[in-house]
C-alpha cells in the first residue's frame, strides 16, 4: 500500500492525528503517525539543549528505511541494491512539523510523492516569517526561545495543564502574548473550558504522554532551533502539494503571513501548490474538523498516487 507519514507540531504528539489515522487507513493507506524525538513515547536526545531540526529529519529517514526493509522481506522479492529503501511517501504535517516535511521533500525529493501542510506555508530564507516585528517583548515564541523561562514557567504546573493551557490559548484567533508581569501560563483563566472538540479524555491522553517525556526537547526544537542552517540551496518544492489554512488560526495574523499566501508569492517556493482556506479553522483544524480535513488529505492522496 501506499505510505503516508503524519507529522505533528507542538503541543501536539501522534495521538493528535488519532481521527486522520483511521480515516485514511480505512481508504487503504499505510499509515504511520511517529512522535518526534523527545517527545511523548520516544526516546530523549541525550542532549536536549543541542536537539534539531536536522535530527527529526534524519529520524524521517530512518523511519522510511526501516519500513522499506520491513516491506521487502513481506513481498519476498530480491532486490538489487538497495531497492526498496527508496519507498516513497506521502507527508501530512502540521506546524512546525511542516518544516520537516518541506525540508525532508528538499533533501529527498525521489522520496516524497507529495506533502499537505495545514496552517504553516513553506518559506525560503529570503522570505522568513518576521513574526516578532511589531509583537512586544511577551509574544510566547519570545519568552520560550528565552533558556529556562518556559522550563520555570510549565514547571509550577502538572504536563496535563500545561497542555490545557495551550490547547486554549493555541485555540483562540488572537496571538498569544503575556503582559510583562506575567508569565505564558497565567494568560488562562483556569476556569475556563477545553475547546468543545477535545475532551477531558483527549487531555489525559496528552498528559500522560508528556508527562513521560517533559517539554525539555520540546522547547528546543521548535522553538530554539528556527534558525538551523542545513546546508540547502535551493528551496524550491518539486513535489505535489496542499496547504489548508485556518482563516481563525492565530499564525495567520503573523507579520505579513496572510499576504503571503493570499498573493500566491507562497506558489514561487512551491509551484505544485493547491490552496484550501477554512473559514471557521483555527490553528488545530484536523481536530477541530476531522472530517473536513480527513476529505481534504484522501482528496489530495488520490490525486497524486
């Protein structure tokens, strides 16, 4: 069967694709939903503080490998060389797993039969996302890029109400932004309620997940890895793709993001790319509307097998 690999972003982990998962393999697809490295059930870097980028890509590689190995002795074939370590893939990701996903379809293009991003474009150097112009010094992105100020913040706090906390603040339209005496966490009220579609039941699962692998590698990559350089030249896509962007997630009130991909300037970069906007999608669409995305993703898939 054909392959396709979900990415997640932060504070997410594989159990946030749970509704996409059965969706798509129920369609006849091999699906594979990985925690990134340090995250949830996989392993912690032995180094935290120098994790990357290049490592969670590295690890796609490897994953890749593996199952083509796995794939070969199933179909009992001889191959010549190293044949099937070149199983192609389709990538589904969201947020900052959209940069692994671009920068993997970069590395490995003959790899990737095509990549769906939902709320975060790809970008070359010369066009960053310059988020922090205009944003005072409180924007979360700024304070968690700052060593040992998420760790003391999350730290007063069990995993399972720091997930709620940013589930609720991630959820809103508004960026997140703290007033100078206060802290990302005490932006939430903590009377208030989980977003409508995630249940006490999903937040357990969360909890439980970072409550074996702590926010230690998670505040690293992303949020203190942005600037990795990877040795890439040219950062033009040539593969198939979809972006779905929430109108109500918060990224897109980002300096400068909303133009950029209503212009099209987003195509210079990705010149196969379709465009789906989501009137009502905030930033955790493929929870918020499973079924809508779900259609979007088997739509995608289908059209470029």
């Amino acid at each position: 069967p054909n392959v396709v690999v979900f990415l997640h972003g932060f504070p997410e982990i594989w159990y946030s694709w749970r509704h996409q998962m059965v969706a798509v393999a129920e369609a006849g697809f091999q699906v594979l939903a990985p925690d990134f490295r340090g995250y949830g059930l996989s392993d912690p870097p032995p180094e935290p503080e120098k994790a990357s980028f290049g490592d969670l890509i590295e690890d796609l590689g490897a994953l890749l490998d593996a199952l083509a190995i796995d794939k070969m002795r199933s179909r009992e074939q001889s191959l010549s060389g190293d044949g099937l370590s070149n199983a192609v893939v389709f990538l589904v990701a969201k947020d900052f797993g959209a940069f692994v996903a671009y920068l993997f379809s970069l590395l490995h293009q003959e790899r990737v039969q095509g990549v769906m991003t939902l709320g975060f474009p790809h970008r070359s150097p010369s066009h960053l996302l310059k988020y922090h112009e205009h944003l005072p010094e409180g924007f979360y992105i700024s304070r968690w890029q700052e060593p040992g100020r998420a760790e003391a913040d999350f730290g007063r706090l069990d995993a399972k109400t720091v997930v709620r906390n940013i589930y609720i603040l991630f959820s809103r339209s508004e960026i997140p932004i703290a007033a100078e005496n206060q802290e990302i966490m005490d932006i939430v009220d903590p009377s208030t309620p989980l977003p409508s579609w995630f249940t006490e039941g999903d937040l357990e699962e969360y909890g439980s997940l970072y409550r074996k692998s702590g926010f230690r590698t998670a505040l690293q990559v992303p949020y203190r890895s942005i600037k990795e350089d990877l040795g890439i030249t040219d950062y033009i896509v040539k593969v198939p793709a979809l972006l779905v962007m929430g109108e109500k997630d918060y990224g897109f009130k980002f300096a400068g993001a909303e133009e950029y991909v209503r212009s099209g300037k987003v195509k210079e970069f990705v010149p196969q790319l379709e465009i789906v906007f989501a009137p009502e999608g905030t930033h955790f669409i493929q929870e918020q509307s499973p079924d809508v995305v779900n259609q979007l993703i088997l739509d995608f898939l289908k059209k470029h097998i």
